[in-house]
C-alpha cells in the first residue's frame, strides 16, 4: 500500500497553483505559516478545507494562536520545485515559519540523494536567512531502488534537522499510508478522514517551533 501510495504520488501533478488556505479572522497584519509541500499538503482528491493544512489553521484559531496559515503545496512537486518557488514565497509572505513536506517524489523518480539533500538544505537556509523557523515533515519511500537508497533518504531528514536544529517529524505518514480506511477509493491518497491524523503528526514540531517565536 505505502508503495503504491507513494508511485502515485510521484506521477500525479496538479496545475502548478498555489493551494488556497480560509483566512483566519483579520489575518491581514498575522505573522505568517507558509506550508511548502505536494499532494499530501495539497489535500489531492479532497476539498481544500479539509486538508491538514486548512485544520491547521482552524486548529491555531481555536487556540488564540494569531497565525496566518499559507498553503504553497502542489502536487507531483519535488524539492526541486519547492525551492524554486520558496525563493519567491520568502520575500513575498515574509513567514514567521516555514513548515516543508517534500522529497518523496525525488525519492520515487530515483533523483540522486545528494540532489535532494542540498535542496532541502537550501529551503532551510534561505528560510533562516530570512528569520523564519523551520519545520521539517519527514518521508520514507518503499524500496524501488533497494533498501539502502530507501534507508539513506529517509536518514537525510535526520541529518539536517541535527545539523539545523530543527524540529521534525520522523515520519509525516505515520499511521495514515498503511490503513485503507484513512485511503481515498482509488487507494493511493488520504482520505478527509486521514487529515486529522496528518496533523497529529505533524502538530507537535509546529508547536515546538512556534514556541521559540518571539
């Protein structure tokens, strides 16, 4: 399942269009959250408002958290594309934090894991640069080009949340890609009932980063 999810994932692109994330409540002058992901932050198949993402930004509301919630995921992206347009996202949203959920896809497509190393590595420097706290939404992928390729992309994220001190997630579908109750019926991506769960995941490295911001 988790290797059928994740092939998908990688052949699958949306129009390159930035998602749309509801407004908090004047949110005009709120330091801003900028997600940069691909399907699994894109809410694929789904309506927008029931993704990760928008609950993320119910969920800071609820909270009297006053954030501002951005969603720059496109599907079938990589990290590639991620930072192409993180370059132009940073000066134009100027975030108080930047959460990334990518490189599966350049897993998937067997892109060089020294490639997807340094994009990552740039997404997080160019976003410390700028004054941003960074999160970091790990991903493991099935082993399509044996296991030591699959375990050495998943050791990347360990590698620069140390050598950044980042907060991160070992795993962002953890507990999500191996149920088929939490699939969509082409039972490949997460379903609304998964979006909760997603952000479980994803919530504890968002607080602690958002817990640093003065």
């Amino acid at each position: 399942m988790l290797a059928t999810l994740l092939t998908i994932t990688a052949c699958t692109a949306d129009p390159p269009v930035a998602a749309a994330v509801p407004a908090a409540p004047d949110s005009g002058e709120m330091p801003v959250i900028l997600v940069v992901g691909d399907s699994l932050s894109a809410a694929y198949g789904i309506g927008m408002e029931q993704g990760w993402v928008a609950l993320l930004q119910r969920r800071l509301t609820a909270e009297g958290a006053g954030y501002r919630v951005i969603n720059a995921s496109i599907s079938g992206d990589t990290t590639s594309g991620g930072l192409s347009r993180l370059q132009a996202a940073l000066p134009k949203h100027e975030p108080a934090l930047v959460v990334i959920e990518l490189g599966a896809n350049d897993g998937l497509r067997g892109i060089p894991l020294q490639v997807v190393e340094r994009n990552l590595d740039e997404m997080i420097r160019i976003s410390q640069a700028q004054g941003a706290r960074v999160v970091l939404l790990g991903m493991r992928i099935p082993t399509n080009y044996g296991p030591r390729y699959a375990e050495q992309f998943h050791s990347i994220y360990q590698s620069l949340a140390r050598r950044h001190e980042l907060p991160f997630v070992e795993f962002f579908l953890d507990g999500v890609a191996l149920d088929p109750g939490l699939m969509l019926p082409d039972g490949i991506h997460p379903n609304a009932a998964a979006q909760p769960r997603l952000l479980d995941n994803a919530w504890p490295a968002i607080a602690v980063a958002l817990s640093t911001i003065k």
